[in-house]
C-alpha cells in the first residue's frame, strides 16, 4: 500500500504542475481576447481619456507579464482579485476604484455550490443507472433491451442539450406540471425545494450522460466475455447474471471509473447551455456572462476551477483503477 | 467397475463450427463411453477436436459451435436437449471442468479460496466456511505448500504448477462424479508437470471420480488414463486399454504418432581444439533493471554445430539470446564473433554485424506482420542486408522460398493469415536465412506446433545446417527436441550454466543432479513410467519441492 501512497503523492505534484501550465494558458488566452473591459463598460461614453484612466485603475496598463505575476502570487494566496463588474465606476472620471467590493471568491462561492450540487443529484442518479442499464444490456446482450438502449441513450446524447431540456419542460412540466421548469433557486432555501426545482436540469444532464458510462459498462463487460475466467465461471454452472456481476463486473471496473470521471468533470465544467434553458444560477452562466463584459478576474478563476476539477477527477479515477486492480494492491 | 449404464455416453456426435457463414466439421460423429471411476485419454493434434469433445461431454459448446446431431447423455440425463437451467445444476456440481492454463482461469480479481467455495455454495452443496475448510484439507492432499494460507491469496500470488493444483481442488469442491482435464500441464515444466499429473491421478482416485484427459502428449496421457481415444480432424482413429494402444497401435496415424519421438540426428563430433567459435559468450552478467537474470554465463557455438540450450521458465535461456542479439546489453562480460567482441547493443552494431546474427521466434503467429505480404516479410532483409532489389531481390525469394520447401509460385503473393502454423514457422526460417547468416537462434521454434509438424521442421533445420554449415542456438525445454536435434547441451538453472557438454554425454549418467532431475522428469512412452519415478523418488520429491530442496543443497 506504500506504493499507492507514492503514487497519489506523484499525482498530486504532477497536477499542481499541470495547474501551472493551465494557468499560464489562461492568462494567455484572456488576454489575447479583443476588445477590453473599460471599453466594454463605457460603451458609446468611452472616451481615450476614460478607457485610459480605467486601465491604469485596473492595472491594465501595465505588461502582460507582471499582470501574471501578481495574478499568481495572488491565487496562491487565495485572492482571486475583484471581479471587474462588481467595481464602482459612477465616477468614471478617474477616481481611484474603491477596492474589496466584490470578490471573485465572493462572486463565485455560491455559483460554485449550485453547480456542485446539480452535478451530485445529477451523479447520484446518473451514475448508478447507467451502470446498471450497462450491465443488463451485456447480460441480455443483442435482445430488444440491448437495442433499445442503446438507440435511446444514443439518441439522448446525439440531441442537443436545449432540445433535451425543451422536451422535458413539455412533458413534466406543461403537459403533466410535476416539476417547476425554472430553476432559480437561491440561498436559505430548504433542501426538499431545492432538490425539486433541480429536478429537472438533472434529469435533463442525465440523459446527456447516461450514453457515454453505459455503453463503457457494457463494451467492457463484453470485452471480457471471452475470457478463460469466463468460461470456467459458466462452467461452474454460474447463473448468468452472477457471471457478469461476480466475474465480468469486477474486472472491468478501470474502464468504467476513466468515464465516469469525465462524465462528472462535464457536470461540473460544460453544463452552460442546460443552466440557460432553466435559468439555473450555476457556474456556467456566470462564466458565459462575464466573457461577455470581459470581467477577466472571474474568466480566468472560472477556467482555473474546471482545470482543477478535470485533474481532480481524473487522479480519483486513476487512483481508483489502481485500487480496483488486486496485481497492484496486493503485489507478489 | 463393470456397471449397466456408463456414466457418459456419447453416440454418433456432430459438432460444427461457424465462421463468417461457413460451416465447419469439428466432430464426425464420435461415439463414447466413460463409466464410474475410469479416466479415459483423448489424444489428437490441434484441430482434432479433442476440447471440443470434452466440453460436449458437458453439454457445453463455446461460442460458434453447434451440436448438430448425435447423443450425449450423462448418468442418463439428456443433456444435448435439457435446457440451461437443467444443465447449470449439473455444471460444477456433478461435472467439473481443468482448463489449460489456470493462471488465465482462476478470476484475477477475486482470492482464490473465495472461487473455490463458489461452486459449492451456489448449488447448495455446502456452506461458504464449511466448504473453505474443506479447500484446506483438498490443498494439503494435494501437497501444495501452506495449505492453510496458500487459498487466501490472489491467483496472480500463486505459481503456475500450484494453480494448476488448487485448480484441480477447485474442481474437487462438490466431489462431481466427471471431472474434464483439458490439457492441465501443457503449460507448465517437466519438473512442475510431473507433481500436477502425480496430484492428480492421487485425487482422481482416492474419489473414485471418473475424468476425460485431453493432452496432445501420449507419454502424459500413457500415465493418467485407462483408456485412450485418438482423434484426428473430428473423426476418431482407434481406442483401446492405455497398454494395448501403447504398444500395438492398429492404425498407421497413430504409428506415425507414435513414431514422432524416434527421429534423431547424428551427433557431430565437438570442434577441434583451437577451432575458433562462431558464438562465444564470456561470462556475461545480465539484468532487468535491478533483477540479476544472467550471472557470469560462458559457451562457445561453433560452425556447423547445434548447441541446446535447456532450462525451466526463468532459467535465463531467452535472456541469454537477447545478450547475443544485443537487444539487452549485459552489464559485463562479452559477446566474440568469430574471435571479434561486439558491441553491447545492437544499435551500436553495423549491418554485416547484424547480419550475422538472426533470430527464429517461438509464435511464428506473433513473429510475422499480417499485414505484409510473404514476399514483403522475406524481401525485406534480402535488400536491407544483401542490397538486392527488382528482378534479383525476387528470384532471391524464390530461391529461399524453395529452400524452406513451400511453392514460390504458390506463397509468393500470400498472407501470413493464409498459411498453417507449420508453413508460418517455415516463413520465419527463410526470413532469418536471408540475411545469409552465420548463427541463428531458435527460440522454441517448435513448442507451439504439433509433433508431427515440429518434426517437418526439426528436418528442415537440419537439412539446412548441412548445406550452409550454420551454427545453430537451440533454446527449448523439452528434451525430446534436444535428443533429436543437439550436438551440444548447455543446462541452464537460476541465470547460470549449471552443466554442458556433448549430447551423448548428457545423457549418459551421471549427471549433475539438475539435469538429471530434468531428464528424470520427461515422461515416457512407458505406462508405468509415473509409478515407477515415484517410488524412485518419493511423492516428496517431485517438482518444485525437488528443485528448492537441491537449491538448499
């Protein structure tokens, strides 16, 4: 076990360096972006004098390379800096912008949660299923059930998310009204109502996600069908059931846990067009909303977010492939 | 044992085989009778259809087989019509199945004592503990070390010849009335294969169960079986009582069969003192990463002559030749040829050096790019090391090709996917004769193939040395080859050369006692060959108990 103890700490540093470069590519790319903030907010007001008295305030005017600097030593401080849109800027003029007004923390910190919650009644749900509905279609493989699902979960993940989420709203929500079809759900609100009007972006993101763990679950089961060990679990007299969940499942769990993982990184990072349609106040549509303004604090600890989970995500998963393999947890 | 009713009976069998809408014959009509407590032999080549057999004997038919007519009814019990249900509460129960290789058939994710008990809990047989306690004790009757830890662990913690005995345990585990072994030691070493076969006839016995041995090996299956079966492509050839078979087989296959262990060559005489080797190794010391493999190992190979070189898996013999080649630089001592040291690795090599040197690979299957033509595998070193190309580069192949005994007309355009396992090994020779070398390695070129094919190309390879004078590395573990082919024997053990000398010494005693306890190991064309080793020996001494006890010593 020492050995996986070395391993999770190599992972750990690879992934810090991973966030580093992330970082760097971020900045970058922000940066590379047309058209600026102050002009941005000044809009038909901008004049030179003003755009320049805003860049000097916001320290844009300054090189690209010690912007990086001070945005680093900043974040590794836990200051992700103040969101742009959130400064005062009635007195344009040139006064100095009042600063801790808005922090990006601030900004982002409830967002966050919001999106860490649908994401995990997303999982919970999507995660068990699919894995399920994999197995059963290995089982019964190439009857009507087989076939039918994969049509269905190809169909719900070769649609676009908006035409998902459309369709739900009209069946659960117009033509049988079960569930709210807007999400906007906000602070002190109680679990219960919480959980109810995420209901359906959740049901809508698991028909996005059920496809890809699915047809993992039951190409990986397959994959192993012709194996020795296979053929002495039947030969046994092993139901066929038992066979797959005993003797396939077991041994085809590294596979599943890689999809997995990405499917929960895409929950958390790419769900933008789903908090749209249901006007649900996650991270996504702060991140789309402040590319529009050009609020690079926010852009840039957005996108440094979703590179940490999608490196987080995959070490649990790498991790967990490890554990799920007796050669490496138990060597010779 | 003379009972009404045999405990299987086979009548008038058909099994085919589906591939991309053909149907194949796999068994024509077969009849068979196993009665209670009788082990029955079923020998063939590969195709024979022997597994095949054996599974139906099941009422179990993999993947793409069909039964298509024919009986098959255990302890009359119809099981070519019962439904899955029926047949599942037969399976593990009452029939057990050994496969061939254990390390692939025990679950890698699950202990191995967990597997055993599976069996016996699912069909109510016994409860998971009392059928744990029950593994313990088969473990220790089957003489396998620690019975009480050994079933705690994960297959992959377990050795082979070990497996291979919690595997037969396993089968064991509800005491069925029909155990199927098919091919249990083919993969294993003479010195571990005898403690499995010993192992096995002992359980076999002391349950009085009744077992179908499937092997391709007459001397193994002349030990375990009662009765022995010869197929051949589906059909049966003769059966008859193990000693009847052994010594007036009726029909000519099996003669030819049986024939197979006769050819042998001339031995050479040794090199003349002074003759400088083609191939000298000086005591190189090799390793894999951090793990010693070769410790100070020296032989010399000279023109024209053919040295084996023997030992059990994980001896060194294959590392030995990947120092030759130079794909593993030792980490001292060196590698002369023709008197001349070469460079550690084969990067450093320039291209006469290379081609001085070619390699013959065990899976001709795996050796050759199915994607290339055979005139492409073979072209290929024809340019690289004799600079020939167009019109002389093909009448080189030709020329090769009708060296290697296969139509240049007929193979020319082909794919390695369209030729036989024997022919694929032909191609792998002409491959290796085209750079014109001097040496030629051959990796258990023949351990993959049938005897009867292995024996086409033992001849081959000797016909070849004759005309070109090539110095030949023959590595191998199965002695019969070396009997057949060796001028000169190198016995290798632990990364060392533990003896060598000319062939007909080695086989003369007296011995080191590592050759000798691998020459005592081979079985024999003798019914009693077992019986006999064991008393010799005691059940103590056999395999790996033997070979840790001599390390002590």
């Amino acid at each position: 076990m020492a050995g996986i103890g070395l391993i999770i700490i190599k992972r750990l540093g690879l992934g810090l360096l991973t966030m580093l470069m992330v970082s760097i590519l971020i900045f970058g790319a922000v940066n590379l972006l047309p058209g600026d903030f102050a002009q941005a907010i000044l809009g038909q007001g901008a004049t030179p004098e003003a755009v320049q008295a805003i860049r000097r305030d916001l320290g844009l005017d300054q090189p690209l390379v010690e912007r990086y600097f001070t945005w680093l030593f900043g974040v590794l401080q836990g200051d992700f800096g103040n969101s742009f849109a959130e400064l005062n800027f009635s007195s344009y003029g040139g006064t100095t912008a009042s600063a801790n007004f808005g922090s990006v923390a601030d900004k982002l910190a409830p967002r966050f949660n919001n999106t860490m919650f649908l994401a995990g009644v997303t999982a919970l749900f999507a995660v068990p299923v699919s894995i399920l509905i994999g197995v059963l279609a290995a089982l019964y493989r190439n009857s009507i059930f087989d076939r039918v699902a994969n049509i269905t979960t190809l169909t719900s993940i070769s649609s676009p998310e908006f035409f998902l989420a459309y369709i739900l709203i009209l069946i659960l929500a117009v033509l049988n009204p079960i569930l709210p079809s807007l999400s906007n759900i906000y602070d002190g609100m109680d679990f219960a109502d919480r959980l109810e009007r995420s209901m359906l972006p959740a049901l809508t993101l698991t028909l996005v996600v059920t496809a890809h763990m699915m047809r993992m679950t039951r190409a990986a089961i397959i994959n192993l069908l012709a194996s020795p060990f296979i053929e002495m679990a039947r030969l046994k007299g092993l139901s066929p059931f038992r066979v797959i969940l005993f003797h396939a499942l077991p041994n085809a769990l590294a596979p599943i846990i890689n999809v997995v993982a990405l499917n929960l990184a895409f929950l958390i990072t790419g769900v933008v067009v789903v908090e749209v349609v249901f006007v649900y106040p996650g991270i996504g549509q702060l991140f789309v909303d402040s590319v529009k303004i050009r609020d690079i604090p926010v852009v840039q600890a957005c996108c440094l977010l979703f590179a940490a989970a999608y490196i987080l995500l995959n070490l649990t998963a790498d991790i967990m492939a490890i554990l799920s393999n007796p050669r490496l947890r138990h060597p010779k | 044992m003379t009972e009404k009713e045999p405990l299987v009976r086979i009548r008038n069998l058909n099994i085919i085989g589906i591939t991309d809408e053909t149907e194949v014959p796999i068994i024509n009509g077969v009849d068979l009778d196993l009665h209670r407590g009788e082990v029955i032999g079923l020998i063939g080549e590969s195709g024979a259809g022997k597994s095949t057999l054996g599974l139906a004997a099941m009422g179990f038919t993999r993947d793409g087989c069909h039964i298509r007519g024919g009986e098959v009814t255990f302890d009359g019990i119809d099981l070519v019509d019962a439904g899955p249900e029926i047949r599942r509460e037969l399976l593990g129960k009452r029939i057990a199945y050994v496969a061939q290789s254990a390390a692939a058939s025990f679950n890698p994710a699950h202990r191995i004592i967990r597997q055993h008990s599976e069996a016996p809990m699912v069909h109510s047989v016994m409860p998971r503990q009392q059928s744990e306690e029950d593994a313990i004790d088969l473990y220790n009757r089957l003489r396998l070390p620690n019975p009480e830890e050994i079933g705690f662990r994960y297959p992959h913690q377990v050795s082979g010849g070990q497996l291979q005995r919690a595997m037969t345990a396993m089968a064991m585990s509800c005491r069925p009335d029909l155990i199927i072994f098919d091919e249990p030691t083919t993969a294993l070493d003479v010195t571990t294969q005898i403690e499995v076969l010993a192992a096995i006839r002992d359980i076999v016995s002391q349950f009085n169960t009744a077992a179908i041995y499937i092997t391709h090996d007459l001397a193994v299956v002349a030990q375990m079986a009662d009765r022995i079966k010869v197929l051949f492509r589906g059909d049966e050839v003769e059966e008859a009582a193990t000693g009847t078979m052994m010594k007036s087989p009726k029909e000519e296959y099996t003669k030819s069969l049986w024939a197979v262990r006769s050819f042998q060559r001339k031995q050479k005489p040794l090199a003349k003192k002074g003759e400088v080797p083609v191939i000298s190794l000086q005591s190189v010391t090799a390793a894999y990463a951090t793990t010693p493999v070769l410790r100070e190992v020296s032989f010399d190979i000279h023109r024209g002559r053919t040295v084996a070189v023997v030992g059990e898996s994980g001896s060194g013999k294959s590392t030995a030749a990947r120092c030759i080649t130079g794909l593993l630089p030792p980490l001292s001592g060196q590698v002369l040829n023709n008197g001349n040291p070469l460079p550690a690795s084969f990067r450093q090599r320039n291209r006469e050096q290379l081609r001085q040197i070619q390699m013959i690979y065990q899976m001709a299957d795996t050796a050759l790019n199915p994607r290339m033509k055979i005139s492409e595998i073979i072209g290929r070193p024809v340019e690289f090391y004799l600079g020939l190309t167009g019109n002389e580069k093909k009448k080189r192949v030709f020329q090769l090709l009708e060296q290697i005994e296969l139509d240049p007309a007929q193979y020319y355009n082909r794919l390695p996917t369209e030729l036989s396992g024997g022919q694929k090994q032909r191609i792998g020779i002409a491959r290796a004769l085209a750079a014109e070398p001097e040496f030629i390695i051959c990796d258990e070129v023949t351990s993959a193939l049938d005897q009867l094919v292995a024996e086409g190309i033992l001849k081959l390879l000797a016909k070849l040395q004759d005309q070109m004078d090539l110095a030949y590395m023959f590595i191998t573990h199965d002695l019969s080859t070396v009997r057949a082919i060796a001028d000169e024997v190198v016995v290798m053990k632990d990364g060392e050369v533990v003896e060598s000398g000319a062939k007909n010494k080695m086989f003369k005693p007296p011995h080191h006692p590592y050759t000798d306890l691998l020459l005592s190991s081979v079985p024999e064309m003798d019914e009693n060959w077992l019986d006999e080793l064991l008393d010799q020996r005691g059940v103590e001494n056999i395999g790996d108990a033997a070979v840790s006890k001599m390390a002590g010593n």
